[in-house]
C-alpha cells in the first residue's frame, strides 16, 4: 500500500530524479508531481476495469427528457464514488441494451437501469499493487516531459509504461470468468 507521494516518488526515481517529501513541497517536482497526479491517476483507472474500481449501482432518473432522438430517458451519473467509465448496463437476461453516455448522462430506452462502472478511488491504500506500479510508470512519462524534456527519457519512460499496464491488465483480468459472448447475428449465420 503505496500512498501519492510514494507513488509520485516512483516515478521520480524511474526518471533518475531525486524525490520528494510531500506534494506541498517548494520545488519544481513537487509541482509537478501535485499537478498530474490526480488527472494521470483518473486516465490510468479509466484505462482498464480494474477490479479494485469496479462499482455497481443502480441510477436515478434525470429530470426532464433527453435531448436525442433515439433514446426516451437519461439518468445522473455517479459522482460519489465519480463515475469515470461506464462498464455495462446490467440487465436480467443475455444481450445488449443500447445507451450512449453524454454530457454525465447515461442514455437509454429502459425506465429503471444498474451499471456497472469504473470509480473515482482516490485512496492510494485500496491500490492493486500492478496499478500501482503502471501509475507510477505514467507518472514517469509526464514527470520526464515536463521536468526533463529529453526524448529518449520519455520514449523509455513511455515503454516502461506499457510494459506495466500490459502486466497489470493481464493479471487483473485473470481475476474473473471469461464474459460469455452472445451474438445471434452469428449463430443464425452458421
């Protein structure tokens, strides 16, 4: 369990930079360091389902109706833990209910609807230990543009990195069933 400034330290010292004690800290890494933490932590976790993240609820209804053609109701978002991609819209019985996200809202012609999706998680503690160390691979990339500015410093930083999230991908995703396809277009076709 890794907190942010363990995180950012990681990246730091995968760069060759010294690190720092807090993310208040009165020097440029820090600044850094406290600017892409949260926007680089969120774009990590939306990046991948991690099951650490994965979130079900059901949606409240948004008042009014939506402005499209195709769907009759939308729904809020979650903002407590944040939404940052919806993974599916759960439904009782095998196929596909069509949605669309738009502007925070989920789309879709159903009245009642649960999904399932990638939260905010702000706790460092509650961390997989391989988005652990992809964060701090991604880190790493940004940490080298903005303080180093080398090339070869970012394209290295920028294998490392997805040398991790291929890593952490693969062993969160051997953490469940196999999804079960189904495609009737498919099977009508054989």
């Amino acid at each position: 369990m890794s907190s942010i400034v363990e995180i950012c330290n990681m990246g730091l010292v995968l760069i060759g930079d010294q690190t720092i004690t807090a993310l208040t800290d009165s020097n440029d890494r820090a600044t850094v360091a406290s600017t892409f933490y949260e926007p680089t932590r969120d774009a990590v976790l939306r990046a991948h389902p991690w099951g650490f993240a994965k979130t079900r609820v059901a949606l409240a209804m948004a008042a009014g109706t939506p402005n499209s053609n195709k769907y009759s109701y939308h729904f809020t978002l979650p903002t407590s833990p944040k939404c940052l991609r919806v993974l599916e819209v759960e439904e009782d019985y095998p196929g596909q209910i069509p949605y669309s996200v738009e502007a925070r809202k989920l789309l879709c012609n159903d009245s009642s609807i649960s999904i399932l999706y990638v939260a905010q998680v702000t706790d460092s503690g509650l961390f997989d230990a391989l988005f652990t160390d992809a964060l701090a691979a991604r880190l790493a990339m940004a940490f080298a543009m903005a303080l180093t500015k080398q090339k070869t410093l970012i394209e290295l930083a920028a294998k490392v990195y997805e040398m991790k999230i291929n890593e952490a991908r693969t062993m969160d995703g051997l953490e469940s069933t196999p999804k079960e396809i189904y495609n009737d277009t498919l099977l009508r076709g054989r």
